[in-house]
C-alpha cells in the first residue's frame, strides 16, 4: 500500500504543519526524524486519522483517507500511540484482542482465531506468557509491547509508530 501526502495543511493554536508533498513506497520501512516540536506524531495522527486530514490531503493506493470508514480504514492502517491514555485494567490479552476489532461483528465475543492471532502477536513481542496478567500493572516497557502487539493483531497493511 502506498500512502501519498499532498497540500496538507494542519494547525494547532500556536503550531502549523504544512506539507506540500510526501510519498510512502510500499512495503518499505521509513523512519520520520526531527527535533521535538516539529510534527512527526501530528503527521503520523493525520495519516491515521486520529485527527481529520483536510480531504484529499492523505490518500492511501489513491483512496481519500478521509472518505474512508472506520473499519475499513483500521483493516488499512494500524496506530500506536506515543502516550495513550488507558481507561480500564484489562487483561493483556482482552487489550491486545481490540485490536481484531475490525473483525468480530458488533455484540460478538472474539473467534479462536482472533485469541490465535492476538496470542500470536503477544508472543512475537516476547510477551507470551502475559495474556491473564492485567494491563496496568505492567511496566511502561511492556504496556508499549503490547501497544504494539495489538496492532500486530489488528494485520494492517500499513503500521505507524
């Protein structure tokens, strides 16, 4: 999948981010560098979402990011968060299953195979063991592991970090 930034203009009070152009090649890895301040998360928020990119701004394989509906949009791109905040002390693993989101119908438990998959990507962050201990009572190192890991679970296309 390829992600495409143009004539995207952002503000908040006493901050603006402008970018004329940007393009993400597919199935590449591209790290955004720059000192603090300068809008690397605000980008990655618009390129997930998370804050409304002006329409046609952020297109994802030529798809207007913000025509695009919620589930869809999450079958697309995953997000991990710099500093999320957490509401509930769930389990590791009924953290990490919200990230198969997309997946299970409205008002449906899990399947197997979305315990599979979120135990899967628990696994492959070392955290294997973790999925009956609760969420808040990890370290910060760990509760970002498993930020990661539900998104591993969410099997976006596209993965911000």
């Amino acid at each position: 999948m390829k992600i495409r930034v143009a004539g995207l203009a952002f503000a908040y009070e006493k901050f603006d981010l402008r970018i004329e152009g940007l393009e993400f090649a597919e199935a590449g890895v591209t790290a955004i560098v720059g000192p603090n301040g300068a809008g690397k998360s605000t980008l990655l928020k618009l390129l997930a979402s998370v804050l409304p990119a002006p329409a046609g701004a952020v297109t994802i394989d030529g798809r207007d990011v913000s025509r695009i509906r919620g589930r869809e949009r999450a079958i697309l791109v995953s997000y991990v968060p710099q500093e999320p905040a957490y509401s509930f002390n769930y389990s590791v693993l009924d953290f990490t299953l919200t990230g198969r989101a997309p997946f299970i119908p409205a008002f449906s438990p899990p399947s197997r195979n979305d315990v599979r998959i979120s135990e899967e990507a628990l696994r492959y962050v070392g955290l294997g063991g973790y999925g009956g201990r609760a969420f808040l009572e990890l370290s910060s190192g760990e509760r970002r592991l498993v930020l990661i890991a539900r998104s591993l679970a969410q099997q976006s296309g596209i993965l911000l970090l």
